[in-house]
C-alpha cells in the first residue's frame, strides 16, 4: 500500500539538457496554444509562469478551447484569453479559418505549442507566426523553428516537467519553479458564495466539495456507493455538509452519489463554469475525489485535497500543491493505466476504505 505520497508534490529540476540560447530579439507579443484538458491545464501553469517570468513586459495570450476558457479568469498575469471552438464537419472547416485569421490579426511574434498535435502547429504557421516552438511530434517538425525531442525526464518525472523541459529547450526559459497557485476570480466568488447561501441546508458545517467522476473510464472512479458512505461518515464524525463538483456531463454521477447517502449532498455539477468551479472550490474547507480536473484545481487553490488514484500513475500526474495528498494502492499491476481493469476486480479502487479518506482529511486539514 502506498497512501499518502509526498504532500507538497517537488518536480525534478533536471540540468543534463543544455538550455537554448535566449531568442534575440526577445519577442513582445507571445501565444501559447494551450493544452485541452483540465488537470493538463493545471499542470501546464508552472511553464506558463515560466514565461511570463522571463519576458514580464511582453504581451501573453493563451489559445484555449472556450469550455475551458474560464479556467484563466483569476489568472491575472496573462494579458489575454482566445478562446475557440471547432464543429465537425463543414463548420468545422469554418472555424479553422475563422482561427487563423483571429490569430493572424493579433501579429504575434513568438507561438508556443504545449499540446503536441499537427493542427495546432499548422494553425501558428498558417497565422503567419515566425517563431513557433514545441516537441516535434506528430509529423510535425518541419513546420516547428524552435524544436526538440523530449528528454528523458519530461517522459518519466511528474508532467509538470514536460512543458517546463520543451521551453527549456527551445526558447531558452530557465524559470523552473513548479509554482502552480491559482486564485479565484472575485465576481465568480461572489456568485458561488449566494449559490451556497442558497443551496447549503447546514450553514455552519464544514463545507468538503467531492468530484466522483472521471472523464478517462470507471479504472479512475472509486464506487458511488463508497462515496455515499464517505459523505455519510464526514457529516457524522465532523459535522461536514458535501457539494457534489464536476462538468456537467458528470452531473448524473453527483446524483447517483447523493442518492446513496443518508445525508444527502449538494449537487454543483452541471450548475458551473470552469471558473465558477474554481471559485466554489476555493470556498471549501477541503476536497475528496479522483484522479480528474478537479482534483488539480483544488491542489493548486491550496485547500486540503484528497486524490485517490487507481489505474493512473501519481508520480506523473499528481496534484501539484502543498496541502496535497494522493491516496494509492500500488498492486503488481498498477499503474495499468487503462480504462477498465482487465481483471475485474478494480482492486485498487476497492481496497480504500471511507474510515480511510475520512481520517486523511481530518490529518490534512489539521496542517498549516
């Protein structure tokens, strides 16, 4: 059994990679393709921070699909968010074009590409970008003037590290703090702060938000029934009231959930944006949930989080925060990393026990 690994999660800063040599001239207006998951986007902020640290005069701008765009609302630092989305089909041809020329219009002279796909590298050179850097991948180097290969630690250590070694070693960025603290965009506080006014039926309990879906498969779900019980045991033992968190195609899991506790719960998921998200759970005394966005949301808010980990691999992707905590069983055949567990059994699901996450977060509330 391994519960528990490392609060306050340290990524590797590894120097075998020479760093490239400062772009001359030091570009003003930069964009960064970003990543399209939320956990991903968490993960990516310390080389986004990165580079803001080393050009701080430059204009920032972040390319984003718009279901996540929310994400940046708190994040003050970067000066401007492009959100975009693509249909299928016909529209979808549309919309491309419709990108490209946005970005086009921006005139940027330095794009960098955290997601390794040909189409985002095709849309910074299509929009006339003349410096575009990223991991060549995807059959697409050529299009790529500041490219590498990955190291071996970007592939092996915590993710974080993948992001930060590709602007290592292509634009020259040496900032390597593993820095993720995010903040909650104040209006969205306010809102979520009247949503619980509303919505809360113990004003005065402490308030767990819990994520009980994953969008990767039922390998990263700990049961329904196991949370209900956790929800049960939580307002028992510590007089605590839970919201129920996700997206909102995961609002049927929150209320499967809530359903099989004696209690009840809130149910927020579907009610949210992602940046309403971010500040609901900023207003929490602490969360419990899976291997998913959420769980690195609130690690990088600082409040207390619980990650339980079955299939996936918590020395890759494990909440970045110092109040963080992964709850794992390393059996002999984790980490799978599948979508389903070939044997069956979800083993290493089913082995953590609610008596187990309730006295966790009791411990890590209890730290400073």
């Amino acid at each position: 059994m391994e519960s528990g690994k490392t609060i306050a999660h340290e990524t590797r800063d590894s120097r075998a990679d020479s760093i490239a040599p400062a772009l001359t001239p030091a570009p003003r207006r930069i964009l960064v393709k970003e990543v399209n998951w939320l956990g991903d986007l968490v993960i990516s902020l310390p080389a986004l921070r990165a580079i803001r640290a080393t050009w701080s005069d430059a204009h920032l701008a972040v390319l984003v699909k718009r279901e996540l765009a929310g994400f940046f609302d708190g994040v003050a630092w970067v000066n401007e968010v492009i959100p975009y989305s693509v249909a299928r089909g016909l529209p979808g041809l549309i919309d491309r074009r419709r990108i490209i020329k946005e970005i086009r219009s921006r005139q940027f002279d330095l794009g960098v590409l955290f997601p390794n796909s040909f189409e985002s590298a095709l849309w910074l050179t299509m929009a006339g970008i003349a410096r575009r850097a990223g991991f060549i991948a995807d059959a697409r180097g050529a299009m790529l003037t500041h490219k590498t290969l990955p190291p071996r630690e970007a592939m092996t250590g915590h993710q974080s590290q993948y992001w930060l070694s590709m602007v290592r070693l292509t634009i020259g960025v040496s900032e390597t703090n593993d820095k993720v603290a995010l903040e909650a965009h104040g209006p969205h506080r306010e809102k979520m702060r009247r949503w619980l006014l509303e919505n809360r039926k113990r004003k005065n309990a402490r308030l767990i938000a819990i994520a009980p879906a994953a969008a990767y498969g039922p390998a990263k779900e700990w049961p329904a029934a196991r949370y209900g019980a956790l929800i049960d045991l939580l307002a028992s033992r510590d007089d605590a009231e839970v919201v129920l968190v996700g997206a909102p195609g995961e609002r049927a899991k929150c209320i499967e959930v809530a359903a099989a506790t004696k209690v009840g719960a809130i149910v927020a998921a579907g009610h949210t944006t992602v940046g309403e998200l971010n500040a609901l759970l900023s207003l929490c005394d602490g969360f419990i949930g899976n291997d998913s966005g959420c769980a690195h949301l609130a690690g990088a808010l600082g409040i207390p989080t619980l990650a339980i980990f079955g299939s996936t691999n918590p020395a890759r992707t494990a909440p970045i925060g110092n109040r963080a905590l992964v709850i794992y069983r390393k059996l002999e055949c984790s980490p799978c990393l599948a979508r389903t567990c070939r044997f069956g059994h979800y083993n290493c699901l089913t082995q953590i026990k609610p008596e187990e996450l309730a006295g966790a977060m009791r411990t890590l509330s209890a730290l400073i």
